[in-house]
C-alpha cells in the first residue's frame, strides 16, 4: 500500500509539472512585461483557452473539472455493476456467489445514485453562482 501511494504521488508529480515543459521558449521576457499578474505570458504560452486565446474563465474551468470527474466515477460505476452482472451470470448456481453479486450490485446503484445527485447539486450551485457573480442568469453561454 505504502509503494503505490508513493507511486501515485510520483505520477501526479509528473502529471502537474509537464505544462511547464511545454511552455514556449519565445516568452522568456515576460518577467519584463509589466503584466503583474503575467496573464499576457500564459495567453502567449499556448496553453489559454485554445490558440492563444485569452486564459478560459475559472468558473469554466471549474465546472469542467467537476463534470469529468463525475463522468469518470459514473463510468466507473457502470463497470462494476457490469463486473457484478458478469458475476452473477458465471455463479453457475452458487448462492453464495449470486448473493455476493447482488450485494455489489446494489452498492453500485447507490453508488451511481450519489454520483448523479453530486452532479445535480453541483450542477445547480454552479448556475447559481454565476448568476450572482455575473448578475445575469445562466442562458446557454458554454459554461455548463
């Protein structure tokens, strides 16, 4: 357990510090810039919100990121309750093995239940956000 953790920190290591890698060389300057922020150096990086666009809202950001997620964990929900279904098929008669299925089953359409009402939740906190912070209501803008 202590190997993989270790490992898992490594990787996530390695996965945060990429970005800085692909950073082009041409912006070496920007510390020059006067941009105190240095949102001028990240929308010449490449790396903003596609082309060298301005940088994406963070609200987009956000939103984005917990939308993956909840996809990734609904994902992986289906795959278990498919695991549990394969399970239950090759239980040959074993009651034991049905019962054993059906308890995985159930516990991932509970599972699956909390992710979707995380999504929903998340979903409705974040409209209401940016209606308060924008002072106009959510209409279709590509946040969401």
């Amino acid at each position: 357990m202590k190997n993989f953790f270790i490992s898992c920190v490594l990787f996530s290591t390695l996965l945060y510090s990429l970005p800085v890698f692909t950073v082009n060389d041409n912006i070496s300057n920007c510390d020059q810039s006067g941009d105190l922020i240095g949102l001028n150096c990240v929308s010449q990086s490449g790396l903003a919100g596609g082309g060298g666009e301005q940088p994406l809202d963070p609200r987009i950001v956000v939103t984005r990121l917990i939308n993956v997620s909840l996809g990734f964990l609904g994902i992986i929900a289906v795959v278990i309750i498919l695991y549990a279904g394969f399970k239950w098929m090759t239980a040959g008669g074993n009651t034991e093995e049905t019962e054993k299925a059906r308890k995985i089953i159930m516990n991932a359409v509970i599972g699956l239940a909390i992710i979707m009402s995380a999504w929903a939740i998340s979903r409705y906190v974040l409209i209401q956000l940016y209606a308060a912070s924008t002072g106009q209501q959510y209409g279709g803008t590509g946040i969401f």
